[in-house]
C-alpha cells in the first residue's frame, strides 16, 4: 500500500518551471510595450540617419518577440545609433538648422542686402536685388550712389 502522506519531488520542480515561466512572459511582454513605444516615437528622420529601417524594427518586435530578444536587441543596440543621431542633429553635427518631427531643416542661407550686386549670369554689369529676386534693371558704370 502506498503511503499517502509521501511528498512527490515533481509536483514542487513543476511550480517552479511555471513561476519562472510566468516571470519571463511578464518580463517578456513588457519590454515588448516599451521597446514598442520608443521605436514608434523615435521621427522617420532618425532611422533614416541611423540606417534603420522602422517598420521592420515595429514588426520584429511585434511577430518575433521570443523571450524578449528582438526587443532586447533594439534597446541594447538599434536604440544607441538612434540618440546619437538625435544628438548629433541637436548639436549641429549636420550643419546650422533645427530638429523637427519630419528631419532635419537646414537653415536658409542669409540673403543678400537689397542693392547693386554683380550680375549672377556673369555678365560684366551690375544687377539690382531687391532682396528677394533679381530685378530687370542693371547699370554698366561704377556703384550708384543711392
């Protein structure tokens, strides 16, 4: 006869497989939230300059998050190229201009001051800007005095 009092080893190794289980869906599932939210957050301009590709990074995360790793890899990896852009495009590295959500917008250069300038075709008279275009109207002597 069997003794009903005797403790079976299985039943404690199969609650703790199944705690720790449990532990790697929920850690699993949230780093999938957040690696999700900064890669949607993160402007096109940004995957553009880092050589990523944004979609694909959303759909690994998405359809592949086993165990975490594709959110793993993004975080650990992709994420650091992507603040350096940031950075860099804060810090000017691209040249004189401002972030935007769309990218990076270079500042117009500064225009001339409205006067008599040297023609741009090359011809050997003066042309009038008016500081926004070149007018129809040259002089072929010495700068007037205005």
């Amino acid at each position: 006869m069997a003794n009903v009092n005797s403790i079976d080893p299985i039943g404690p190794l199969f609650a703790g497989f199944f705690i720790l289980y449990g532990i790697v869906a929920i850690g699993s599932l949230v780093m999938l939230v957040v690696a999700l939210v900064d890669i949607v957050r993160r402007p096109e301009w940004q995957w553009r300059l880092a050589g990523q590709e944004k979609v694909l990074w959303i759909l690994l995360v998405l359809l592949v998050n086993f165990l975490a790793i594709p959110s793993l890899i993004y975080w650990f990896s992709v994420r650091k190229k992507l603040v350096a852009v940031e950075q860099a495009g804060v810090a000017g590295a691209y040249g004189p201009g401002h972030v935007t959500y769309s990218g990076w917008e270079p500042t117009p250069p500064p225009m001339a001051p409205p006067g008599w300038h040297p023609d741009p075709s090359g011809q050997p008279w003066l042309r009038w800007w008016d500081g926004t275009r070149w007018s129809e109207h040259t002089w072929a002597g010495d700068v007037p005095v205005r």
